[in-house]
C-alpha cells in the first residue's frame, strides 16, 4: 500500500517524534517501504545575522545531518530503507517539497493535541494535512 514514507523530524523535541516514528517503522516494515526523515531548519533572521558566526547555517546543518543519522541507526528501520534529509525554510512548505521531490504516498508526523490558539492559526501539521497530495498519518502526542 505504501512504498515511500516521509517522517518530519523535530530535533528540538525527538520524544515528541517518537510515536511518529514508531508508527513509521511499523508501516515501513509491513510494506516493504522506504522511510525518508527530514529536519527541517529554520532561517536565520536578518537581523539576527551579525550577531552569529559566519558558519552557522553550514554547522547547524551538520549538526541535524549528524542527529538524523543517529535516530535512524536507532530506528529499528533496515539501512537500506531509510534515509535522511535536511532543508531549510518554513515547516510545512519544506516538508510538502520533499514529500514531492522523494515521491512520498504517506507522511507520518506528530502533533500536540490543539490548543485554542491553534484553531484559529493553524499549525503545521494542519497545513500539512491540508495540503499534501499524498496521504498523512497524524499520531497525537
């Protein structure tokens, strides 16, 4: 039923990843699919920009790449099933373009239970069901 699974990864807060995850390696391993974890960063603000290191997006990068790396040795997901990517922009948009660019038929991804300010702003797992052309398994945390 699905071949290509895609899993938003939040680094910031992995056990709020972890049911998605999870659910994701359960999937992945019933359909003989791929699983693709993605960070995505966030830009670094304009004004903002003096005051860091010249490097920073380049190391914050590499960071990511090296987290990511660790959670899916740790997965339980075959190697050769599972690989990583890190983009960098708003939540929701990266995490459409690479459902798009890898051909993904599910994004797996966490979302905390809504709270009121969420109703009227949306979140971005709400943007991401909205949204997507494929599939989308939201497990609440």
């Amino acid at each position: 039923m699905f071949k290509s699974i895609l899993v938003p990864i939040d680094l910031s807060d992995t056990d709020l990843t972890k049911p998605a995850l999870d659910t994701a390696a359960t999937l992945a391993k019933t359909y003989d699919a791929s699983v693709r974890l993605l960070n995505v960063l966030q830009m670094t603000p304009v004004m903002l920009a003096e005051y860091v290191p010249a490097d920073f997006d380049g190391q914050q990068r590499q960071t990511s790449e090296q987290a990511l790396a660790i959670i899916a040795q740790e997965s339980g997901i075959a190697p050769g099933k599972i690989s990583t990517a890190v983009r960098q922009g708003g939540v929701y948009h990266e995490v459409l373009e690479e459902a798009t660019a890898v051909g993904a038929d599910l994004i797996v991804m966490t979302s905390h239970r809504p709270a009121m300010r969420t109703y009227f702003l949306g979140s971005n797992a709400g943007h991401v069901v909205r949204y997507a052309t494929c599939s989308v398994l939201v497990v609440r945390h």
